[in-house]
C-alpha cells in the first residue's frame, strides 16, 4: 500500500511529546494506561456514503482501520439528501468528516464554506484531466475523484448497424428499422436540460461561456442567434413526432428494452435494463453542425471544512480511495468509468465501458460555479413547453435567457 503520510507516528509521537511536556506527571499506572490507549489509537472518521457506493468504501475503510488503527464509520445516506444535510449540519459543528458528492455541488460548497481543498500533489496526473478540472475552483481541488459519467448513444444492434455522424440521418436510419420510435430521449413536463444538452452545443450554444484555461466564466452562451437556432429546432422535431414530453424516464427506457427504437441517448445507469439487448455505444450525431458535446459528471467525495480530522480523511483519501482496486469496485457497483486512469485502462476492456469513455472524451464538465444554481429551473421547463407548443421557441427562449441573468443579477 503506497502511502503519503505516516500518520500513525506523526500522531503517536506528537502524543508522546506532549505527555513529556505536561506541567504535572501523571502517576505511573495512569500514564502507561495512556501511552497504551494513545497508541492504539488511530482516530476516527465519520464517511456518509449512498447505497451503490457503500460496499466498496466499506471495503477500503477496512484495509485502512487494520493499518492506521483508526476508527470509520459509515452512515449510510440517501445520495438525493446528502447535498442538503450536508450544508445544513457543516456549519453547526456537525456533519461527516467526509461525504460522497458530485463535483457541480462545488460552487455551492465552497460558497458556503463547507468543503475544504484536498491536496493531491503527484497524484492529480493519476487521474483523467477532466476529472480533476471538474472538482478545481479557484485554483484549489475540493474532491477526490472516483467517477466520471456522461451520456451517449445507446444502441440495439439487432436493430442498427450503425449511428450516423448527423442527427437526421440517425432519424432516417431509425425510421427504416421500421420500429415504434426511430429514436428515444426522455423529455418531460420539466424538459431534461442535461439530456439534451449535446443537441444544443451542436448548434454552438452552450450555457457558460469558458476562458482559456477552460474555466467557466459567469457569461450566459446560451442565447442569441445560435440559441434561437436550437429552440426552433426543438419545436421543429416535435413537429415531426421525435420529440414529445410524454416520453418521460421509465416509458423510453422501457420501449428501448422491449425493442421499440434502434436507439437511446442515455447513460450508463440505464444498461442494468438493457442486460438482454446487444448493444453499442456511439458518439452522439450533430444536429446543428457542431459537434455535439455531452455533459461530463465527475462524483469523488469531499472534506468537511469544519472536521478536527483532515489530515486523516485526506490520509484515507488519497491512499485508500485513490488506489485501483476500491476505483474498479465502485465502477463494479454502478457502472461509472473510474476517476482513477489506471482503472479506466482496466474496465476498459469492456467494449461499452471503452464507449462511454470515448464519447467523454469529447465531453464538457458540468459548471460548478454558483451561477449555474440560477439556470435550473428556467431552462428545462422552457425546452418543455417549446416542445409541447405552449411556448413560442425564439420568444420563448430569449424570455428565458433574460430571465437567467436577472437570477444571476439577484444573486
């Protein structure tokens, strides 16, 4: 086990020396008593871990609890609650030492001041680039990755032999498969900005503009004529029957599993459904004339700001979490490509992990600069009733735009 930071010594021999210093000296039973107990003792930590991850940070909190003689709890946590509670109970005193996270939490986190910086050093360059992008801000990294995910083409086999470079010729291709759908996306009464996200930068329209550094900046992209072009296009192929907000999660992923469409934009957590299919995973196809590039998600976990144990949580972090082994385990549990490049390497060999991975390449981190908390709930329901035909796209859309940056203005 590599590690960076012999800990155990460090904090036994800092208790010696201050057992040497005291003022008074305890009687000789009562010290050797503490001496003993000292040593033994290694700290504890407190994780909140959900469910799919739960096995695997189980796993290295053991191997971590044998060498260090520490103490880690796990509190098992439902992931859609862990944002919340975590900015709630931080502040207060309380709160883990570390939590599981997804790396656009970050604007929020540190805005609060709940999260603190985590050095990697030498073992950033372990880690894929973007994954450790995604989880810097200001310079400083906040997370330590272990995921990376983003959507792509999903792809029957049985039903196409291939994905087109082009959005309509996928259509065409689909049609001919002579299926219920010539193609499936979730779309809701609350639109899915995250989903159709790539068929919107296809048209050269993306929601932050980004510095040179890669960064994002707090100037909204999303408007203008390349966003007017998208929505016009949104209404255009619900016009044309391809898009509908009745198709929401459970119906599309269905129909792609009972054979209803060729194809699925969609990630990697819907292939548990898909175990009887044979399938491909493909870039997904332009529809504006850029390419279209997907969201990059990066989860990792974070370090409590107001923890007495740092040092530990980053000790278990980096040399622990940041290992192989417990990245392919958590990449077994949900199907995530791992953070960690070595782990990638491995998984890979699976054909759909290596396609998922490829189309990531290509893929854009998800902001996590606090003014994408003002985007939300603006931007899917305008995609949505666009859609549905209860909002006209260019005014619809140029409404939605002024009202983003007000929210920003407000903020």
């Amino acid at each position: 086990m590599r590690r960076s930071i012999p800990l155990v010594a460090v904090a036994l021999g800092a208790a010696l020396t201050l057992t040497a210093c005291a003022g008074s000296d305890p009687e000789p039973e009562e010290s050797a008593a503490a001496e003993e107990t000292e040593a033994a003792d290694g700290g504890a930590l407190t994780v909140w871990v959900d469910e799919t991850r739960q096995a695997a940070v189980e796993a290295a909190a053991a191997d971590f609890e044998a060498e260090t003689g520490a103490d880690v709890e796990l509190v098992l946590k439902n992931f859609d609650d862990i944002r919340a509670d975590f900015l709630a109970q931080v502040p207060t005193g309380e709160g883990p030492d570390i939590t599981v996270g997804a790396h656009d939490w970050l604007g929020e986190m540190t805005a609060n001041g709940v999260v603190a910086p985590i050095e990697l050093g030498d073992l950033a360059g372990d880690f894929a680039d973007v994954a450790v992008e995604a989880f810097t801000y200001d310079g400083q990294v906040y997370g330590l990755p272990y995921a990376i995910e983003n959507i792509a083409i999903i792809r029957n086999t049985a039903l196409a032999d291939s994905t087109p470079a082009t959005w309509d010729e996928m259509i065409a291709k689909g049609r001919a498969a002579g299926t219920t759908y010539p193609f499936l996306v979730q779309v809701d009464e609350k639109g899915d900005p995250y989903t159709m996200y790539p068929l919107q930068t296809s048209f050269g329209a993306p929601v932050f503009a980004q510095a040179e550094d890669g960064s994002y900046t707090s100037d909204l992209a999303l408007g203008g004529e390349t966003g007017n072009a998208f929505a016009t296009w949104l209404k255009a192929q619900a016009d044309a029957g391809v898009l509908s907000t009745s198709m929401t999660y459970d119906i599309a992923v269905q129909a792609f599993a009972d054979g209803e469409s060729p194809y699925i934009l969609g990630g990697p957590w819907m292939l548990e459904q898909f175990a009887d299919l044979d399938l491909a995973i493909d870039p997904i196809p332009s529809a504006g004339g850029q390419p279209a590039q997907p969201f990059t998600g990066v989860a990792g976990f974070y370090v409590n700001a107001q923890s007495e144990n740092q040092v530990l949580a980053t000790d278990f972090l980096t040399n622990f979490m940041a290992t192989e082994e417990a990245q392919i385990a958590i990449y077994e549990a949900g199907n995530r490509p791992p953070a960690l490049t070595a782990a990638a390497e491995t998984v890979s060999e699976d054909p759909i992990t290596a396609g998922f991975l490829a189309v990531g390449e290509g893929a854009l981190p998800m902001p996590s600069i606090p003014e994408m908390g003002s985007v939300w709930s603006f931007w899917g329901v305008t995609e949505a009733g666009i859609i549905s035909g209860s909002i006209e796209p260019v005014a619809g859309w140029e409404k939605m735009v002024t009202d983003i940056q007000a929210a920003i203005d407000a903020s």
